[in-house]
C-alpha cells in the first residue's frame, strides 16, 4: 500500500466527475486515490522489470502499455 497521498483528492473528485457523477463523497474519493495510487505502482513495479528485460534502464511508454494491458487496463 502507497502511504501518503501522491494523487490529490480534489483531482480524484474531477475525474469520477467526469465519469458522470453529480455528487462525489469525500471517502468514494480517498478509496478510489488509493487504488489508484496501489495499481501506479505495481505497474510501475512491472514496467522496470520489462525494461530491465529488454536490457534498459530507462522505462518507456511501451513498458508501461503492456504492464497495463496484462492488467486488462
């Protein structure tokens, strides 16, 4: 689990706006920062083993697509 808050509240709330909510709770909001914030990092986990794989240190936007994709994201 991601202790403190990379992902702010406020752009939590725009973002389930977005996705059509009228009204957002303050605790829909913390929940859904943290499971993003736990899904950035194990794809971001993954990313660095596939480039590590492909012989890089640097991770790229491909990396980060199939870390996704093997995620169903």
């Amino acid at each position: 689990m991601v202790k403190g808050g990379e992902i702010s509240s406020a752009a939590v709330r725009r973002l389930i706006r977005k996705g059509g909510a009228g009204r957002v709770g303050g605790d829909a909001a913390k929940e859904l920062r943290k499971v993003i914030e736990e899904l950035a990092v194990i794809i971001g986990k993954e990313s660095i083993e596939m480039a590590k794989h492909a012989g890089r240190t640097t991770v790229r936007a491909e990396d980060i697509r199939l870390a996704a994709k093997r995620h169903q994201l």
